[in-house]
C-alpha cells in the first residue's frame, strides 16, 4: 500500500491520522492537514508570546512599586503590590495554556483579568483615587471564570 489520503470534514481531531498496514511504511497524511495541523499549534503557542510579555511586564511595574512610587497615602503602594502579585502569579499561569483542553478561553479569560483587574488596580493606585475602581471586579470575575473553565 503506497499511502492513505485522508480528506479532514474538521469535525475530526487533529491527531487522527491513518497508518499504513505495514510497520516500514511512512504514515502519510493529507498536505491540508497538515497545514491544519500546524495552524492550530501556532495558533495556541501565540499564548506563550502573551505570557512573556505579561510576565516582564509585573517585573517591570513591580520594580517601580517598589524603588519609586511614593504615595501620598501609602494605602495605595499596598493596592500596587496586590496588582503586580495577580498580574504575576496570573501571568504564569498563562505558560500553561497549550496544555488546557480549551486553551484560547482559558488564555483569553486570564489576560482579560490581568488586563482589567491588575490594570484598574495600577490606575488607582498610580491617581491614589478610588473613583476608576469599578472594572476591578469583572476582572476578578474573569480570573476566577478562567479556572473553572479548567474543569469542563
């Protein structure tokens, strides 16, 4: 047998691919599954460029919090230590999004949140007013949202 052709519908999973009746045989696979294939592994390590860039951010931020802002009320240095530590722990979390059986809403809920809730916690703390703090619970929502979509 020369090899199987395999014309995906996409209602298949990715990695279903036919193999030849004999062991020394190559497994062939279709040119567009292929292309399917490597689409959908780019597509998912795009979340590791977001990661990066989400975990350099916090250190950058939090070196800030921590060597140059000086608040007038030093309530609000401990609200920017609350958003580096969320943006961190939340930007790590974002490595392991390829390995999530839904990996773009489990990634797009977690940026969401560090976008929402650590970036309304750095607004108010950078104006020391509490007045921009009403995105901070979707936010919020959106990290937990993102967790639990683990479990389906």
């Amino acid at each position: 047998m020369a090899g199987v052709w395999k014309w995906s519908s996409g209602n298949e999973a990715v990695d279903e691919a036919p193999v030849l009746e004999s062991a020394g045989d190559l497994q062939l696979q279709s040119p567009l599954l292929l292309l399917r294939r490597q689409r959908l592994i780019d597509s998912v390590l795009v979340w590791h460029k977001v990661a990066a860039v989400s975990g350099l951010s916090p250190m950058l931020l939090g070196s800030y919090g921590s060597h140059m802002y000086q608040p007038i009320d030093t309530n609000y240095k401990e609200v920017w230590n609350t958003a580096a530590l969320y943006h961190m722990v939340h930007s790590a979390a974002l490595l392991a999004v390829p390995i999530t059986k839904r990996p773009h809403v489990f990634g797009f809920l977690l940026t969401f949140g560090i976008v929402v809730f650590s970036g309304t916690c750095y607004m108010v703390a950078y104006s020391e007013s509490k007045r921009y703090a009403f995105p901070a619970p979707f936010g919020g929502l959106a990290f937990i949202a993102a967790w639990a979509s683990l479990l389906f």
